[in-house]
C-alpha cells in the first residue's frame, strides 16, 4: 500500500469510494461523498493532511481533516484537528488499510504541531488508536454533556490538562440535505436499506456520559 496527498484529477474516485464505503452503514443511504466534495473548499480545510492510500495503483481509502476549536474555562481558546470522512473501499475494510491510513495521518498531523484530534465516532472503531472518552480530558460538547461518540486523542502529551473545554466543530459539516441529494444523482444508482449498524449509529449518536 502507498500513502500520498489526494490530487484534483483524484477527486471523483474518492468521492465514488467514499459513497460505496458509507452507503446505508449509518443510515439509509448517505450523503458522505457530497461532504467530501464540498470540504475541499472549506476555509478550515487541511490540504496537507488530505491522503489517499492506493494498492496495486486502484485508490481504496481517503482521509480528510479539518480545523475545529476547544474553548476553555478560562477563556483560552486551542486550534485541534477533526477528520472525517475516514472512507475505506468495501472489499479491503477490516484489513488494517484504515488503520495505517489514520496513524500515517495522525503522525503527519503532529510533525505539523497539531496537539490533539477531536471527532464524533464510533468508540469501537477508534480505541485502539488511542482515542478516549471526553469525558476523561473535560472536552464536552456545546450544550455541556459528554456524548459517547465525542473522542478525543492528545497528539502532545497533556495538552488538554488542567482546563475543562467546550468542542466547537468546525462548519464545514454543516451541509444541505438537499443539496447531498441533487449531488448524488450524478453517482450510480445504489439501492437504500435498513441495516442493523444504523441502529448501532443511533445508539452511540444519542448517548451520553453522566
């Protein structure tokens, strides 16, 4: 496998393998591949840390990342990473590609200075990469609870000690439904179903710690 920085005349194919990666994992259908299209774009967008893993020259996995930010109490305010979508093609899921995808990024990530990576997942995807809970590094979500699925990993060791923060995403994943929708008419057509990992979505989307 070869890691290197997407390209323009890449774009397309990452959008189409991104499709194919979340189609009806979340919910029926998704609309991942129009926010990979529209965060390119994005004035928090971080173009050096934009990868494709490639095997036998076919591109089978993407990363994205973006700037957010974490306020603190005492009115400090930190610059973090958040990536999403982290899209691996069906087919080589589960083989480790994901896996050496993200730790080649994350370490991309610190030789740049970033601190710490803040996103919403799945915990049972991100653990063995050294994300944890929230709640253990104070970092809440804006309305002030700690959702399940908010993880946090420190890229410098105690970076996030000795304050507690507020996460505040970067807008960049505020996008038109609609508009996902006129965009994905231009993909082949892909049959919506009702899966059980979108129940298992819901459940970790709607959690939250004590």
């Amino acid at each position: 496998m070869m890691i290197r920085n997407e390209r323009p005349e890449d774009f397309r194919a990452v959008e189409e393998l991104t499709k194919k990666a979340f189609w009806n994992v979340n919910v029926p259908g998704c609309s991942e591949h129009y926010l990979v299209h529209i965060l390119r774009s994005h004035a928090d967008f971080v173009s050096e840390l934009d990868f494709v893993a490639e095997f036998d020259g076919k591109i089978i996995a993407n990363i994205m990342f973006t700037r957010s930010r974490l306020r603190g109490e005492d009115g400090t305010e930190k610059e973090v990473l958040t990536f999403g979508p982290l899209s691996v093609l069906p087919g080589y899921q589960r083989q480790g590609y994901g896996k050496a995808l993200l730790g080649y990024a994350l370490g991309k990530a610190a030789d740049m200075g970033f601190e710490a990576v803040v996103i919403f997942g799945n915990p049972e995807n991100y653990v063995a990469q050294g994300f944890k809970s929230c709640r253990r590094f104070n970092v809440a979500a804006a309305e002030g609870v700690y959702p399940v699925a908010l993880l946090v990993k420190e890229l410098k060791d105690g970076a996030l000690s000795d304050n507690k923060w507020i996460f505040a995403e970067s807008s960049a994943y505020e996008f038109d439904e609609k508009a996902a929708e006129e965009f994905d008419k231009s993909f082949p057509k892909m049959s919506e179903e009702r899966l059980p990992s979108q129940e298992l979505f819901y459940i970790y989307s709607n959690s939250r710690l004590c």
